[in-house]
C-alpha cells in the first residue's frame, strides 16, 4: 500500500517570528496550534495525535492541555534536530494512513534567539551519552553547527565549480524573497554582494550571511484523512510520499568517515523512498523549500532529489533556478537564512501555502508539486506535497 | 510581571529620557593638574611626554603639557564619598533606582564611546553636562532581559570651549540568579586557567584516550578479520566481532577537508584554529589541528605528519604539521 | 630622550602594532581605580566583589579605557593628537589574569589625517576583555 493521497494537511500557522517572543515556548506551541486548527476549521478536541522534535522543550500533554485539547490516542518525536522536521509529516501519515490517529498536530516552538542559542554550540556542560561522540570533536575546537557543516563545505568546493558564488546566489534570492514577505525577520532588508563578502567570517569557507537566523516562534500544521479533509475550509495539501532516512556510516553532523563527504546519501534515499511513493519524477517538481541552515547543504539537497546530476548544483543555481521565475522556485518564504529559523517547520508551513498557491511570494507559473525537506549532516527526510 | 504592569513600568521609564543627571553643569573638584597626571601615568604606565615632562612639552608643537585624554571622565568623579557614603543621588541613580524597584537589579556597562574635540591643560576647568539619552527597548541577552540606557555627557572648560563627550551605555537586567559565592574566606582563589574540552572517557572510547595521554594515536583492529575502525565501536561492523586490538598509527597523513574556525572563539583554545580531516596512511580519518602554517596556505590534499603532543595544561591530543615537499 | 611621532603617510591600513601583555595585579587594579578617581568598593575590597560573583576586585572603565589609549598613543607619539576612544567592555579583569592587547589600523581619513586603530584586549582566562578602537591625527 502506498501513503500517496492518503492524507493531507488541512490547517498551518506560525506565530509572529522575533528575537524575543516575550513568552513562553509552550504558549508560542499553542498559539501556533491554536491558529493551525482555526486555519482548518477544526475544533481542539478534533485532535488525537501530535508529532514533534525530541529537541523541543513542551510536552505533548502541556501542550493538549494548554490547548483544551482531550484524549490523546498517538503521540511519536522524531531525533536528530532540524533532521526531525519532516519527520513529524512521516509520523503522522503513518498513524494517519493505519488508522491509528486521525487528526495529527505536528507542531514546533522555540526561543531560539532569546533562550538557548545553538551557535553557541556543544562546549556547555553535557550531560548525555552524545558526549562520547562529540568528545572526538571537541578537543580540537570543532563544535558549532557552522564547523561541522563547513567541513564538508570545504570537500565540496573543493570538487565543484562556481560553488562561492551559488552560495551568494542562494543567500541572496533568499533574502529579496524576505524583504518582500512581512511576517520575515529580514523583510524591507535586502543586501548587497559587498555585504555579503564583507560579513564575518564565521568558519572558513562560512561568513554570516550563509548561515540561517536564530530566533523565537512556533509553527504548526495539521494533518488528518484525505477524506475529511475534503470537507474542510482550505484546499487539501496532499501527501504524495515522505521519505526518512540514516544512510550507512552515519554519525550526527560528522559524518566523516564515508568515502566522499560531499554529499549527503541519507537525503538520496529520503528522496527515492518519497519518489517511489508518489510516483513523481523531479521533473513534476514545481517549486520547493529546501531546509537552508546555511548555504551550501541546499545545493546538495538540489542534487539529492535529482534536480541535477552530482556536483552539478551550482550551475542550475547560477541559471536562476531558485528565483520566482526559474526552474524551481525556492524558500519563497526567505527561508531560515532570512524569513525565521524555526526547524524547519515554518518551511511546512511555506510549502503548504505554494501548494494552496497562498505564498506571499507565490510564483507566477502553475504549482502543482512542491518539496519541503528537513535539515541534513544528520539523519533526515522530505516529502512531497501537491493537489489532492 | 503582567503585561498591564510592563506596560505601566515602561511608560514612565521612557519619561527618563532627555532628563539630566545634574541640575546644572557640574564643575570639577579640582582643576587640571600634574599631580593627579603624574598619579594616573605612573598607574597606567603611560611614558607619553605630552602628559609629564614639561620641558618635552615646551618644545612640542603644543608649547605645553596636556592631560591625557582618557581622563576626560576622571576629573569630575565624585571621589571617597563614593566609598564612605554611597553614590551621591543624581538622574541617573533615580534610573537606576527605579530600575532596581522593578527587579533589573543586574547593571553591565557595555560601551564607551569618547569624542575629543580640543585637549585639556593644566589649569583647565572641566565642567560636565549630562543627560540621559537614550533607554532601549526590552532586550534579551545572555545575561538576561533587560534594558539598555545610554548617558550623554559633554565636557567643556571654563570658556565654554568643548574638549569632549562620552556616551555610555549600561544594561540594567533581571540577573537570572543569585550570583554564585565566590572564595567565602575573602582570600582570592589561584585562577583556573581554562583548557580544551575533554571527551568523557566512556567503556568504548577510554582506552584511546588513555594511549593519547600517553603520546601515542592507537587505531582498532577487528582480532577477527582485522578490519581497522576509527572513532571506536564495541563490534566489528564487518563480522559482529566483539574481539578486538589496535595498533599505533604513524600518523602519516593527507589533509582531505578542513575549517578554520572564527566566530565565537573559545576559551582554551589558540587561534587561529584549523581543524582538518586527516586521512590517515593505515587507511581510517582522524579529526585533529593542522597547526605550524598559515591558514591561507592550507590545501585539500596536502601531507601532513602528526605527533601526539601536550596542547594546554590538562590535554594531549595529535597535532598535525605540514610535511616539508 | 628623543620621541617620534608617525607621519600620516607612513601609516597603511592593515599596519599592526607589536603586541603587549600587560599582567593584571590587584595592584594594578586598585590604584588604577583610585588613579582615576573611581572610588567604588568593587574596584578595592575583595568582599564586595565576592559578593558581586567574581573571584577579587576587577578592573575598572577607566582603567581599561587608559591602556587601549596609551596602547595606541605608544605606537603613534607624543605628538599624535587623539580624536575618538570607543570601548566595548566583555569579560572582567581580574587578579593573576595576563591581558593581551592587539591592534591593527583599519581605515584612514585623509582630510584630517586621522588614522582609526583597532585594539582588541583578550586576558588569558575568561578571553575578551575589551575590544574597540582610537582614532588619532597624526602629523
């Protein structure tokens, strides 16, 4: 049996995106749901499900019953970070599709400016059995987001062409997006190649300016039958197939030890489970959110879901195919680079809206399909998302 | 506190802009002079002749002693009362006051920023015009939530000439906790001089950092079909065996990617700091430093030959130098 | 003693001055503060810093503001005449630390002569200190 058009999401929201929220993470988590539900035309006690990041901070039953949410009958985290993001679509199709829930909140909140920064990386006191493996990393001084992903930035510069300026490319369509999109943090901000050039240098080959916000917010969306959701007050946002994956010699962002680092295999096989799902080809592809912790881990997501052959990424970049007009719309949102770090999730929410054809920077062309994937370096996922 | 409370406790914070700190300018307790300059140079350690040699100063192109710039706002501190009695009340310490009432009883100074217009003689005196200039939205930093307040103070000599300005800012927070109590006895504690951050040494990685200590890099052997892994697993990923031996690597190596590490900067650790995947001659990677040669110059492919070597007072780790061609 | 003052001309941006650790005693910290008629208890009783969370007494404002200036003037002359002195303040100064001042001149301004230094102060245990910049007319 294949999930495709099993289920769809029906209802999306995110808060406001800020440096401080003000509140707390369990309220912007029911803010987010509350909203979603509304978008929907359900009612609280419609829901019996929840998906979320092992890393996020509210409880599922806080959060129900923050919410007036009642009986619970499915509830399921998914680890490793930002990797998680689609996971909670993963999860909640599947308890969809068996049967086992109906109405699922896949939901994300965080303080993540104003609370616990995560570009303050692994140095403080740890306390779980990770440290085992962060210990090969720390004594010399690797132990940020940004060094674990320039490490395999360096490898793949090292085998491509043009890779420095598809990651201005990418910063930068992403940011002209934002400064079109009132809910983005950077909206009204554009920048210039001199700033971009010009900006701290984070971890070489890394500078500011590719690496994603940080920042406070929640999103939510919610996914039940395709059968309900017909009936509901938006247009369904089918599922087509969503793939999660670890690939072989796997560790949490430092996987070092395959033979090549320049790409991401975890993601190939996310990409060929959700293909092989759906029945879609990335010729049916129309536009996408591709998760944009920093610059380049997009270009090798490009190559993963076979928008282009290996190594190839920054010259379908450097065409133009990540602008309104191109190939393949992308992060119309701003993505985390410019509209909100928020797991990932806010990039649901975009996709969703690309579909429903809602995006505040919705392309001109016809989207039928649409990509929205999770954060890589770690295990990771995507799904594909069209008309039902 | 309540959104109805914030609201109310900001509006009449903000009505403490533009308000000054003295009711009319202040004057200096004591006019510029040498023996106050002579205090500060000999502190400071500033040998600058334009300060304290007179006869230096005669011929310079000034024809006279100056006082030191950074002393702008030295001259009109309060002085022992300070200590003795507390701060003496002014526009500020209402700010402030009013502050503490609200629980951001934390205060930071974070910035201060000097102009200078014409320099000070001796004989000058210095009179201080201050306001409160600015208070800043609600922030949050890592110190906590709070407030950031900006004073302006002009600095003018008894002719009303402008020898300078300082805006200082201050962050006045909700401390998130009572300070920790340090060296209870009053008796200042050795510094701790901080070091590299340690891995735990856990039943499956001990042993490595164990040999590490003792200058030596060791790689696993599977004892069954001596397959080599590194970093460290309980079972032959090959044959599930759980035997296993090492052995010592020569820590010949080629560097296959790199970093160099910037923003933020650890303490313990030396920059600038290059962190490399070293593919090792035996045929595992190891992460290490590439260190002895400029971070410009570092290239993917390039040989480098480590050695096991005491890194800071606590740690020993693989360094890794190029290889001279 | 004879005493050289920089000609704007020599002077290039990316020009880094020699380095200078300067050890921090309490002696320092102290009459630094009083040297600067700063008067607070922090800066001359242990207790009342303990009671703050440091370990001792910790350096004053004026007292750093001092030596990133002196820091720079050393470098320039006595016939250097200082136009701008900004300070950003990180960790604290304290007893038994060594602090490391840097500098690197970072933009010229030709119609006044004025060069612009950048000076960072990073002490050996808690890091940054002070970090921010002089800017002084040179002949």
């Amino acid at each position: 049996m294949s999930i495709c058009d099993k289920t769809a999401i029906v209802g999306i929201a995110n808060t406001e995106f800020s440096k401080n929220s003000g509140r707390s993470e369990l309220q912007l988590a029911a803010e987010a749901t509350r909203d979603a539900l509304a978008d929907a035309g359900l009612k609280p006690s419609d829901v019996d499900g929840m998906t979320t990041f092992t890393m996020d901070n509210t409880d599922e039953i806080e959060l129900a019953r923050a919410v007036g949410i009642g009986d619970l009958r499915f509830y399921s985290r998914v680890p490793h970070g930002g990797g998680a993001a689609t996971g909670l679509i993963h999860q909640a199709v599947m308890a969809v599709a068996s049967g086992m829930a109906e109405c699922i909140v896949c939901y994300r909140s965080l303080n993540g400016r104003s609370g616990h920064r995560y570009s303050s990386g692994v140095s403080g006191p740890l306390l779980t059995a990770d440290a085992i493996h962060w210990g090969w990393y720390t004594p010399y001084g690797l132990m940020t987001p940004a060094s674990w992903v320039a490490m395999y930035s360096q490898r793949y510069m090292h085998l491509t062409e043009q890779c420095q300026e598809a990651m201005f490319e990418i910063a930068h369509v992403q940011r002209e997006y934002a400064a079109k999109n009132p809910a983005a943090l950077f909206y009204e901000q554009p920048f210039t190649l001199d700033d971009y050039e010009n900006a701290k240098r984070i971890v070489s080959p890394l500078k500011l300016l590719d690496c994603c916000l940080e920042s406070d917010g929640g999103s939510a969306v919610i996914i039940t039958t395709a059968e309900r959701a017909k009936d509901l007050k938006h247009k369904p946002v089918a599922i087509k197939g969503v793939g999660q994956a670890a690939a072989a010699n796997m560790e949490s962002m430092t996987s070092f030890y395959r033979p090549e680092i320049a790409a991401i295999p975890s993601m190939d096989i996310a990409a060929r489970e959700a293909y092989q799902q759906s029945g879609l080809t990335p010729d049916d592809i129309d536009a996408a959110v591709i998760y944009d912790a920093f610059t380049p881990i997009v270009l090798w997501q490009l190559e993963s879901w076979g928008f282009c052959e290996s190594y190839k990424a920054p010259q379908f970049v450097l065409d133009g195919a990540l602008r309104s007009d191109g190939r393949l719309p992308t992060n119309t949102h701003g993505g985390q680079l410019s509209e909100a770090y928020i797991h990932g999730v806010n990039g649901i929410v975009e996709a969703a809206k690309l579909v429903r054809g809602s995006s505040v920077n919705q392309p001109a062309k016809h989207i039928e399909n649409v990509l929205v994937t999770s954060g890589v370096g770690v295990p990771t996922g995507g799904a594909l998302l069209g008309s039902l | 506190m309540t959104p109805e409370e914030r609201q109310a406790f900001e509006e009449e914070l903000y009505t403490f802009v533009g308000r000054p700190l003295h009711p009319e300018p202040k004057r200096s307790y004591d006019a510029v002079n040498e023996a106050m300059i002579r205090h500060w140079a000999e502190v400071m350690g500033d040998k600058n002749p334009a300060y304290t040699n007179a006869e230096w100063a005669a011929s310079s192109r000034r024809g006279e002693l100056i006082a030191p710039p950074a002393m702008m706002y030295a001259w009109n501190q309060e002085g022992y009362a300070v200590a003795a009695e507390g701060r003496p009340s002014d526009g500020l310490s209402d700010l402030v006051a009013y502050f503490d009432q609200h629980g951001f009883t934390g205060s930071l100074g974070t910035n201060v920023d000097q102009e200078f217009f014409a320099e000070a003689k001796i004989g000058d005196a210095l009179f201080e015009d201050a306001i409160i200039e600015e208070i800043s939205e609600q922030k949050v930093t890592a110190r906590g939530r709070g407030y950031f307040l900006q004073t302006l103070a002009k600095f003018t000599n008894q002719s009303g000439e402008l020898i300078g300005t300082q805006r200082f800012r201050v962050f006045k927070f909700i401390p998130p906790e009572a300070p920790p109590k340090a060296a209870a006895s009053g008796a200042s504690e050795e510094l701790e001089v901080p070091t590299r951050i340690h891995a735990p040494r856990g039943q499956d990685n001990g042993w490595w950092w164990d040999a590490c200590d003792e200058g030596k890099v060791l790689i696993q052997r599977c004892k069954n079909c001596q397959t080599l892994r590194h970093p460290p697993r309980p079972m032959c990923g090959e044959c599930q065996s759980t035997d296993w031996d090492s052995v010592q690597s020569t820590l010949d190596g080629e560097i296959f990617s790199f970093v160099e590490m910037h923003y933020p900067k650890f303490p313990g650790y030396k920059y600038p700091l290059i962190v490399a995947v070293i593919s090792l001659a035996e045929g595992t990677r190891i992460i290490s430093n590439v260190v002895g040669i400029d971070s410009q110059d570092v290239k993917i492919g390039m040989k480098v030959k480590g050695k096991v070597e005491q890194v800071d007072e606590k740690t020993m780790l693989p360094q890794f130098y190029p290889v001279e061609a | 003693m004879d005493y050289q003052t920089l000609k704007y001309a020599d002077v290039s941006v990316g020009d880094k001055l020699a380095a200078l650790d300067i050890d921090i005693s309490s002696s320092l910290i102290s009459c630094g503060a009083l040297a600067t008629r700063d008067f607070e208890p922090c800066h001359h009783v242990p207790k009342v810093a303990q009671d703050m969370g440091l370990p001792d007494v910790f350096m004053n404002i004026l007292t750093s503001q001092a030596l990133m200036a002196r820091f720079v003037t050393d470098w320039s002359g006595p016939e250097a005449v200082m136009k701008a002195l900004k300070v950003k303040l990180g960790a604290p100064n304290v007893p038994g630390m060594v602090m490391t001042v840097t500098g690197e001149v970072s933009e010229k301004d030709d119609d006044n002569r004025v060069v612009t230094v950048n000076v960072t102060g990073e002490n050996n245990i808690w890091g940054m200190h002070m970090e921010g910049s002089v800017s002084v007319q040179l002949l």
